[in-house]
C-alpha cells in the first residue's frame, strides 16, 4: 500500500482542518451555513483483513477519524454567472479516503476534480517458499530441492515467508461542463486510475496424464488507466440529444511473471524439471486501449407520446508481443505472428416508445440490437503445453487456432398497462430475444418471455401486487464438435473419426446455450393501518428447468422471503425490523469413465462406467436479520442510534453415486453479526460532539480453507491461507464544527 502517500495527505488535511477552525484561512462571513468539518480519534480493536477487506482499517490501534463539507453561499444560486464552490472530504487518514471540489459560474461552466483511494484486503495469512513473492521475477530457495510431490520437500518449512494478498487503486477524476447557450452544452471528463498489490495466481508445469504440478504464487499488479470522454448535448422543451467519444488506455508495467519451478517429474522433457534450473513464464493482462462513439435522443411528440433511443459503437485492439511458447523448451517451429492484432468492434443500439392508449391504458415498445464483431486474425499457433513436453506437429492436438467469437442479438418487447376504477392496474407483456453465435455448440437460440401483473389496493390502508411469468428458450441443434473442430488445424481433424472430436463429452449441455423454461413468481403486500406502523412483506419464486440436459446442470430453484417491520409512537423515536431469507438450490449431473488405454475419449459406450455415474445437489441458504432504533432526545439537541444486522449463511453440497458412496461435503458456514450505536449531541449552536461504537463478529467454516496446509494436496504448493475469523471492537470520537 501507499502508505508514504497517505501519511502525507493526513498532515496535510489535518493542517487544512486547523486553519479552517481557526479561521485563518476563510473569513468567517465566506462559508454558508451548510459547511461543516469533522476532528476525531478512533481506536479499532483486532487485526483482520477481513475487517478492514474496503476500509483500510486492518491493524489494531488507533486512527483518525476527519471530514469536512464546504461550500460557498446558497443564496446565490439564482443568479447567472455568480461564482461558487464546493468541496468536501470523507474518510481522510484512513486508506479509503477521498476529497471533492468543484468551481463553477451559476448557468455558465463548472470545473470538478476528484480523488479516491479504493483498498481491497484479501488474507494476510498466506505462506510461500518463492523470494521475491508478489514480483514480477519469483525463485527458490539456493538449498531446494526438488521433488515429484509436495511430501518430498525437505526445505519447505524452513523456507516460508509471509504473503499478503491485497490491492489499492487510487483514482482520479476531473470533468467539465460550459453552457454554451439555453440549449447546447459541452463536457468533458478525465480518469487517471492506477492499481498496485498482487492477487493469487497458479503457476504450472505438465500436462495431462497424472504429470500436472502446480504452485499457488503472489502475482504483481502495477496497472495504469486513463480514460477520456468529451460530450455535446442539446435540449429544449421536447427533445434532448447527447453525443459523446471518449478513448481508454489500459497499461500493465509488469508484462510477464517468471517462476522457478519447485518440481521434478520423470515425464517430463529435458529441462522442465527443478534439476534443470527450469523457469516457467507466464504473459499477464496485456496492454491495449478502447475507442467509444455514442448517441441518445429522447423526443417528446406530445404529453402522451415520447421516443428516445441510443446508439452505441466501440472498437477495442490489443497487439502486445507473444512470449515464446515455452521459456524452457526450444520450439522448432516459432510463433506464426509477434503480436495478436487483437481487435473486437461492438455495436449496441436500444430504442423505446410510450404512448397513452386512453385516459386509463399505455402502451410500452422497446428493441435492443447488440452486434460483437471479432476481426482478430486466426492463425495455427504450435503450443508447448504445460513446457513439460516436446513441442507438437501440425497432425496432432497441440497445433491449436484461436477462436474468434460473434454474436448478434435482438431483442424486443411489448407491455400494455391499463388501470382500473379505484386503485387496481393490470399489466402485461411480451418479449422475444434471438441470438446468433459462432464457434460454440448452438448457433442460435430463442427466448419467448410473457407475463402479467396486478397491482391492487384491498383497503385505504393496504396494497399489493402479484407477478407471474414464464420465459422459454429454444436452441438449435447441439453440436458439441463444433469447439473441438473450430480449434484444432483442419489437417489434423480430417485424421480423426467423428467419435474423437469432443473437447467435452458430447451429452454435456452449457447451461446458458441449451433449452431452458423458466417460472416466476413475486408477491407484495403493504400494510399501514395508522401513521405509526408499517409492514412490508414480499416474497419471490424462481424454477429454471433444462429439459434436454443429461449431464450438466438440470434444475436452478431460487425463493425469497422479505418482511419489514416500522413503528413510530412517538416524533421522538422509531423503531424498525427487518427479516430476509434466500434459498438457493441446484441439481447437477455427471459420469464415470472406466480406466485404460480406450483410444476415444467418450465414445463408445463401453469407456463409460454407468453404476459410478453421479449427480450433486447444492443449496444454500442465507438469514440475514436485522433491528434499528433512533432516538431523539434532550429537545432534540441529541440524537442516538442503535442498528444491529445479524447473516448466516450456509451452504451444503450432497454428492450421491449408486457405484460409490459418497458422503456429504462439509458445510462452508459464514456468520456476520454487527452492533452499531451512534449518538450525536450538540454542545451549543455549530458545535455537536459524535460518539460512535461498532462491534462486529466474524466467523467462518470453509473446508477447502480450513486445515489445508502448504503441502496438504501431493501436486500443488499451495499457500495455506485458512477462513477469516474476527471480533472487532471499533469506536470513535469526534467534534463537527458547523459554520
């Protein structure tokens, strides 16, 4: 983190703060009324990552707690051409901090500027034997030795090293706007974003066969972004217009990762192995850039009918220069081009119509259109995979061509609304979407979607309403050669028979390109009897259903359960009650393959091991709870505040095979509970003293976390971090001087 940067900008908020208070640096009569600052401490309790995970606030300790919110002013917002300003402060000293101004002339111009700091913890409890970890150049230990399963390594304990995994962006932001006249404005804005820290990321060597050995590094992220928009619109009466371009660049500074490799394997090729100082090599994002054109109108032809639409193209590229295949194997064959010449145009236009039928129905026509464009060259690259092995022929698997994916899309819809006498509204429509595909299992698929609502008012002192509707999806044929045909070289293909072109088995359905039927189902009702009480209920029902599916994904059920609860017997206090409940479940299906040296990988039949066939049901289910109390007190010179929130989650995975019995997994349980009391009491007239205090909880139970250690899995050096748990106490203290 940036901690130089932040440190900096704390003493230099903290000498702004004591200027404003002291009124050295403003007069008093230049700051309205609305303007205020904000001086405290605070303390927090526990070190987590999980705590602090968009905060910043990861250590125990104490820390500041300031802000301010100045302006100049109001009174001055009618008059043309007036100066005013504004800027305010929130979180300073802490790593999610950010300032705002803005200066500008009332119907004239405005100039804005913003700063933000953005952290994201991870785990701090992470292990790793690399040097260098989280750098772009990571090596092992000079006494490592190497071995064919994490077991074998000798020097591991002795060799660990902390691995914090976390990032920090810090952005900023500057727009412009000038009224040119009643109707024509001009804007522009700017975004400078850069993002630091590393992320987890698997490095391997081998291929397949049982050879594959993996470690689990600390990647670097160095990123920059910059991004320019410039925009003109118009309006008047009835209509309003925008256009906009604006470019993006995105640059990465670190281009590859390079890792030693802690493994040795006797299948693998001369010079992959530990034994042979091997360097894995792996190529990170790219650098490329963006260009956007965009159009939107709306035009009002009368109080009953308006039309407004957008258009939308962008053009993205990326060429950065290929890595070789294999940093340990020489390729006897080099790459066929130095760069992708990546490039992917995209077209997205919508256009929408409303009209009033009669005095009680309206009608609603909508269309989208969304066309990807991938002009990418295709060439037949050579892989070495995994820089275990030889590198291949142009008659065999490895010799791949890159896939570029199309898509078109239309969709278009209908709704009419009609109300009846006294409260109750009836609302139906229609939608129907069409999408064209290349290069994957289904060319096209079609989407039919109708429902129907009513909103109805039983009494003066309910209302509710009641959605129903049904969607179904209809695909073309399934071809599931099509991926394995459009990414091998064509010789290659023509020496197979039609039973080995499957990259997956062939009955194995994606779920978002096969048939599906959905059913939906959402209730409300409000309740209100007297200005004191409210309640709230809702409720929502949702089966997806894939009917052709054999293996994959066969049913997706989801329900939700809302009730809220207010009472306010008093203008002093209210109270407030919450409950909400979310039910997932999933049906997944799959199979056996028998053993040996079968020469098809899923066909005939015979390779397949049908009492060993399988199917996992999934579900998870979240309570989330919560109560609010707000009081105010004294005259109304204090007012106090108490939330408490309470989340469990749980998810449970239930294998079955009739072949094999398969226990449950254990559950992965999650808890958050929080209480939060805050009370603000005003010391005399500008001056009001804030008290705050949060305890948070935090507990969580994840096998495939919990008790793996660096070395628990033979082929993979993993880094040990386990489930975050932690109890946070956290409080603060400050004075708001208003002026």
């Amino acid at each position: 983190m940036n901690s130089n940067f932040n440190l900096g900008i704390r003493h230099t908020i903290w000498l702004l703060a004591a200027l404003l208070m002291s009124g050295l640096l403003w007069p008093k009569n230049a700051i309205a009324q609305t303007s205020s600052i904000e001086l405290g401490l605070g303390y927090n309790s526990d070190d987590s990552y999980q705590l602090g995970q968009y905060s910043g606030l990861t250590q125990t300790g104490g820390f500041s707690v300031a802000g301010f919110s100045l302006q100049s002013p109001t009174d001055r917002s009618g008059e043309t051409n007036k100066p005013y300003w504004r800027a305010s402060g929130k979180n300073l000293g802490l790593e999610s901090g950010s300032l705002d101004a803005t200066y500008g002339r009332w119907g004239s111009f405005s100039l804005s500027v913003n700063y933000a700091q953005l952290p994201h913890y991870q785990f701090n409890d992470g292990r790793t034997p690399f040097n260098g970890s989280g750098s772009p150049n990571q090596t092992l230990p000079a006494n490592w030795t190497g071995a064919s399963s994490t077991a074998g390594f000798t020097e591991l304990t002795s060799s660990l090293k902390q691995v914090n995994i976390d990032t920090q962006r810090d952005r900023f932001t500057s727009g412009f706007e000038w009224q040119l006249n009643q109707t024509w404005q001009l804007m522009s804005e700017f975004r400078h974003e850069t993002k630091q820290g590393n992320r987890a990321l698997g490095a391997i060597f081998g291929t397949a066969g049982g050879n594959p050995r993996g470690s689990i590094v600390s990647r670097p992220i160095d990123y920059q972004t910059d991004e320019l928009t410039v925009g003109l619109s118009y309006a008047n009466q009835s209509s309003q217009y925008n256009i906009s371009y604006g470019v993006m660049q995105f640059s990465n500074n670190n281009k590859t990762l390079r890792f030693q490799n802690p493994f040795n394997h006797p299948q693998w090729t001369q010079g992959a192995n530990f034994s042979d100082g091997a360097i894995g090599q792996i190529a990170l994002e790219p650098d490329n850039n963006s260009s956007q054109f965009s159009f939107s109108g709306t035009r009002s032809f009368s109080s009953a009918t308006r039309l407004s639409g957008s258009v939308i193209s962008t053009k993205l590229e990326q060429n950065d220069s290929f890595l070789p295949y294999s940093s340990v194997i020489a390729a006897a064959t080099p790459l066929p081009r130095a760069g992708l010449s990546g490039r992917v145009d995209s077209l997205t236009a919508n256009l929408n119509f409303s009209t009033r039928l009669s005095s009680r129905s309206t009608l609603r026509l909508r269309y989208n259109y969304r066309d990807r464009d991938n002009k990418t060259p295709q060439e037949t690259y050579l892989r070495i995979a995994g820089d275990a092995g030889p590198q291949g022929s142009l008659l065999s698997s490895q010799a791949r061509i890159n896939r570029t994916y199309d898509l078109e899309r239309d969709k278009l819809s209908a709704e009419v609304n009609y109300r009846f006498a006294g409260k109750t509204r009836l609302s139906a429509g229609y939608e129907f979407e069409k999408t064209d595909r290349s290069m994957v299992d289904v060319t096209t698929t079609e989407e039919d979607t109708g429902f129907i609502k009513v909103n109805f008012a039983p009494s003066s002192t309910s209302s509710g309403s009641i959605k129903l509707s049904r969607s179904e999806r209809d695909a073309s044929n399934y071809d599931s050669t099509v991926p394995f045909v459009m990414g091998h070289n064509p010789d290659y293909v023509a020496t197979l028979v039609g039973n080995q072109l499957f990259e997956n088995d062939p009955l194995l359905r994606r779920f978002h390109l096969t048939e599906r039927n959905r059913d939906e189902l959402s209730a409300s009702m409000n309740f209100y009897p007297t200005d004191e009480i409210g309640l709230s209920l809702l409720a929502k029902l949702a089966d997806d259903d894939y009917p052709e599916v054999k293996i994959g994904l066969q049913e997706s059920e989801k329900r939700s359960l809302a009730a809220d609860l207010s009472f306010t017997p008093a203008a002093n206090w209210m109270v407030s009650v919450y409950y909400n409940y979310d039910n997932y479940t999933n049906q997944q299906t799959g199979f056996a393959r028998r053993g040996g040296g079968r020469p098809t990988p899923f066909y005939p039949e015979s390779v397949r091991d049908p009492a060993n066939n399988w199917s996992v049901q999934s579900e998870d289910n979240v309570h989330t709870f919560g109560a609010g109390i707000d009081w105010k007190l004294m005259g109304k010179r204090l007012d106090l505040s108490l939330d408490i929130n309470y989340t469990d989650a749980q998810t449970e995975t239930d294998p079955f095979s009739a072949g094999t019995p398969f226990l449950p997994l254990p559950d992965v349980n999650t808890e958050i509970g929080t209480i939060s009391l805050t009370s603000n009491y005003q010391l005399q007239p500008g001056r009001e003293l804030s008290f705050g205090y949060v305890y948070e909880r935090y507990q969580s139970d994840d096998w495939s976390l919990d008790g793996a250690g660096i070395n628990t899995l033979s082929n993979i050096l993993l880094l040990g971090n386990q489930s975050p748990e932690y109890a946070a106490h956290i409080f603060q203290v400050s004075l708001i001087f208003s002026f």
